[in-house]
C-alpha cells in the first residue's frame, strides 16, 4: 500500500537497511529529527530494570511519571497527563473538544490535519510566508478568525522551519483571541530552545493546550513518551476519554529517568547550537537558503541549479542517507528540504554527497 501524500513522515531508516541489505545503524537518517547525542544512559539503564516487571500491567494512566514531569517542571500535578508521545495527544484533543471550526497554522505536522478531520472539524489555514522566514503576526491571525472558530492550533518551535516564537508572542496571543477559543501549542522541540516554552502558563490559563514530547530531545523515539499540561477541568476530561494502558513499563520508567539527564541536557543544549551553525554555514555555502532555526533541524531550499529536492533525496537513498522533502508542507515546494542535525561527522558527510549533486 502506498503511504497516504499527505502524511509523509520521516524516520524510515529500518524500512531502507532491509532495501539495502544492512543494518538500521548503516542508516544516516537527517529526515528524523532527533538528538544526535544519543538517549541518556539514565533512561537506558531504567527502562532495562524495568523489563522486570514486565509481566505485571503497567499504570493504567501513567501517574508515576505524570507526576515526575509535573514535579520537574513545576507544575500542579492535576494539570499534567503522560501520554504515548504528543502524538496520542494531537488525536485526543480535537477528540474530546469537538471544535467546530480550527485555524490551522501552516505550514506544519501533517498529524494535526489528519486528528482534526477524523474529529469533524472544519479547518482554515493560516499559512505563514517563508519569505519572511515564517513570521508570526498575531494581528493578521486574529483577522483570520471565522465567527465559528473555537480552537487555534500551532506548533512552537515550528515545523518544519524550526522558527522560534517568543514566549511573549505567544502569551500575547493567547490574551487577544476571544475567550471562547482555545489555543494549542505544540513544543514537541522547545528542550532545545526552553525559555520560548508557556508550558506554565497551562494551569493558569483556561483556554491554553500546550503538548510536549520527550522524543525528541531525549532520542526515544521508539518509546512514545509525551505529556500535556492544561488546566484541571481539561486534564480531566482529557483523562476520561482516552484508553488505558498507553504507556509501557519500560516506558514509564525511561520517561521519569530522562528527567535527571542533567548531563545530557547541558551537552546537548551547548551542542547543538554548534553543530546547527556549522550544517548551516555549509549548506549556504553550496548555495542553499537556510532558515534560521532554533531547533535540531533546518529547513533549506535547494539552488536553481541544483536538481530537485525528490531526486537529490532519491539519490541520497542509494547512498544509505534519508532526508526529508516537504512537499507536503503547505507553501512549501520540491525546493526544500528538512535536514535534521547530526554529528559534525554526519553533517559533513552530508555536505560532502550533497557537493556531488549540486
């Protein structure tokens, strides 16, 4: 079955090792953007421990780690609920809310789309203009509004051009929509630029959504561990309509583990910023448009010269290297592509094949 264009993800590496005969750690996947430094030794060496217990039913609810992020985070624990990353959230929320009406901010996760119309909602773009680097304007989003809109959804920082929002900007906004419309903010990559966060502003504000992974910072993408911070009455409807059960133990326990990361929290927050700057200056020189990005990923648009971002992805493929074309982002065209940051020795390679094509 051929995947759905309108859904295209990422993080295939498993599926090209089989195509090319090697092993999934053969694989340079740029079109998945995680950590290059690797999920913490905490969070290995718990959810291993925790294989142990794997014969007795995990938390229905995952309260033990609900309660460790609400802790770390200072939040109060009725305003935390742990999830199967933010993912099992961006399908439960338009579930139990029913909006009728969404201003979607584009471009942005084909995830959130594909959860509002399976909930019936009726969705309106707000597309943000990459000539202008993606700029937010909370004046023109407010003229966007349609008199039946009750949710606005938008991912901070942005995907897939890393663009980076104030706090401020977003508290603004959050101030002028009218009290009948919730906001969501998705941070699923804040950690790597944590100040721009409003997670706590969550229990304080009635209208406010705002989704969190562990995912991405954290390298465990083959967890599933997210969490949502709103107001009580939110969380507990959220928590009355969602399935029991939706986290492992290993999961649980890596979760709460990756909390106490200090480690690689402060290694990877000095990180990346160098190794974003140094993929970005490589890629200008070879005459690409590089987005400025505050997150693990940068969003580039290829030279005229050069060939498509299709076939230099195709050709990249046969070389054992994913990366991640966006022509299924609104405003975007096969002119662009995704590029997670890795290792300085995996950007490098990556200049170096990318030398060879344009």
């Amino acid at each position: 079955m051929m995947a759905d264009p309108l859904r295209l993800h990422g993080g295939r590496a498993p599926a090209l090792a089989r195509e090319l005969g090697c092993p999934a750690t053969a694989i340079l996947d740029f079109s998945a953007s995680l950590n290059p430094l690797g999920p913490p030794a905490e969070a290995l060496a718990a959810a291993l421990a925790a294989l142990a217990d794997i014969c007795h039913y995990p938390e229905s609810d995952a309260a033990s780690l609900a309660g460790a992020l609400a802790t770390h985070h200072r939040l109060p624990a009725a305003c935390v609920l742990a999830g199967a990353g933010a993912t099992e959230f961006i399908f439960l929320v338009p579930r139990v809310l029913r909006p009728r009406r969404v201003l979607l901010v584009e471009p942005a996760f084909s995830e959130y789309r594909a959860a509002l119309l399976q909930a019936g909602a009726v969705v309106d773009t707000f597309r943000l203009d990459p000539a202008d680097d993606f700029r937010l304007d909370p004046v023109a989003l407010g003229k966007a509004l349609h008199p039946e809109t009750d949710l606005v959804w938008l991912a901070n920082p942005l995907n897939p051009s890393g663009t980076g929002y104030p706090r401020e900007l977003l508290l603004h906004l959050a101030d002028v929509l009218p009290s009948n419309i919730h906001l969501l903010v998705d941070e699923a990559f804040v950690d790597f630029a944590p100040s721009l966060s409003i997670a706590d502003q969550a229990p304080l504000r009635e209208e406010l959504i705002v989704l969190r992974s562990l995912t991405k910072f954290y390298a465990l993408a083959g967890l599933r561990i997210g969490w949502l911070a709103a107001a009580p009455e939110l969380i507990a409807r959220f928590a009355a309509q969602r399935e029991p059960w939706r986290l492992s133990t290993p999961a649980i326990a890596a979760g709460i583990a990756c909390l106490h990361a200090d480690a690689l929290r402060i290694a990877t927050l000095q990180a990346i910023p160098v190794l974003r700057t140094e993929l970005t200056a490589g890629l200008v020189k070879r005459g690409c448009t590089v987005h400025p990005s505050v997150a693990n990923y940068l969003l580039c648009r290829l030279p005229d010269p050069a060939p498509s971002a299709t076939t230099v992805a195709a050709r990249l493929r046969h070389k054992g290297m994913l990366v991640r074309t966006c022509t299924d982002f609104a405003g975007l065209d096969d002119r662009h592509l995704r590029l997670a940051v890795r290792s300085a020795a995996d950007n490098r390679r990556l200049l170096d094949e990318l030398a060879g094509l344009f």
